[in-house]
C-alpha cells in the first residue's frame, strides 16, 4: 500500500485536489475530519482545550468554536502550540487506525490529506509527499473572500504555516492550482499515473 500526503499553504485548494485524487481512485482520508472528531464534546482532547483555553470557546451548544479558537491561535503562536500539543497526538492515533483499515481492505494508494504535514511531522507517516501551490497573492484573495476576515488576520494564517516555498523543496511531487481546474486536473492526473507506477512496483 502506498501511502501519499497531500500538503500544501492555507486557501492554495487542497481539497480541490484531493477531490480530484479519489474521483481517480485513490482512499482519501481527511485529517481535518479527524481532529474535528477528536474535540466532539467531551473527548478528552476537548476536556483539554477547555480547560487550556476556558470556556470562551465553546459555543452554545458545547462544542469548540472554530472561529473563536482560531482567532486566539492565530494571534499567538505559544497558544497555538499548547492547541497542537493537545490535538496532534490523537489525530495521529486516528489516522494510523485509518491506515490500518485501508491495509486491511486491499487498498493499494492512500491520500492522506494534511495541512500542517511538515510542521506535524506527520512527513513520517507517509511514502510521499504532493504539494498544492499557489502565489501568496492568490492565497490571499480566497482567503479573503471565503472567510470573514481582515487583511492583517488572513496574513497571519498565511505566515503561521511553514514557507510554501519550503515545503515545495522537500515535496516529492508538485501541484500548481494558480490556473484553471482543467490545468490543475492534467498536473493531477500526471502524478496519478506515476504514483500508480511507484505503486505497482514497489
């Protein structure tokens, strides 16, 4: 089983790859699903947060606020830490049962599509690595109009990730999603062909 990492900066369109990826067959697990599940109300990681963060981040109903959880993150990089602390861990738990369950089904390329794959660490739970980029301008402008929020906030998601230009360098393959869907799906599907290639002869 090949195991593939999906990475790449905040708003360069992961997703839109990884849909693009499992339409072409590939067993696609979302680590963002995973760290959602491990803050459901009254997990222990969510006990944790709760008690690190107070109940100021919690919503009505009781569970974690993303929005106020990520303006307090995003401002300071200590407290994002605490929050990468107390989650990384159980996602990481998650994911290889996940990974077990596709080995055990006879799946032959996972995707396993992580934001902060290298920040993580989680490079070392995979094969390979793809890349999705795009130019800051760009990360900027979908940022911008998809999420309610300043310049200066936008920027600071932006720069609380590793250099895009960093993870391209240690990256197996790359993905350019500047242009049309119809470009990024020829680049997708080129890296489709060779991880099948890798795959059959491994």
């Amino acid at each position: 089983m090949l195991i593939v990492g999906l990475t790449g900066g905040i708003a360069t369109g992961k997703s839109t790859v990884a849909d693009i990826f499992e339409e072409l067959g590939a067993y696609r697990i979302d680590t963002d699903r995973l760290a959602r599940l491990v803050v459901e109300p009254h997990q222990p990681v969510w006990e944790a947060v709760v008690l690190s963060f107070g109940t100021g981040v919690l919503s009505d109903s009781g569970s974690l606020d993303r929005k106020k959880l990520a303006a307090i993150i995003f401002a300071d990089p200590e407290k994002r830490e605490v929050l990468n602390k107390l989650t990384h861990p159980a996602v990481r738990t998650l994911l290889r049962e996940e990974l077990a369950h596709a080995r055990q089904q006879g799946v032959g390329i996972v995707l396993v599509e992580v934001p902060l794959l290298y920040e993580a660490g989680f490079d070392c739970e995979v094969d390979c690595v793809i890349v999705v980029k795009t130019t800051e301008k760009t990360q900027l402008a979908r940022l911008l109009s998809r999420e309610n929020l300043s310049e200066e906030a936008a920027r600071l998601r932006i720069e609380a990730q590793m250099p895009l230009q960093e993870k391209m360098i240690r990256a197996d393959y790359q993905i350019d999603n500047e242009g049309s869907p119809s470009m990024t799906r020829e680049q997708a599907e080129k890296v489709w062909q060779l991880l099948r290639q890798k795959c059959s002869n491994d």
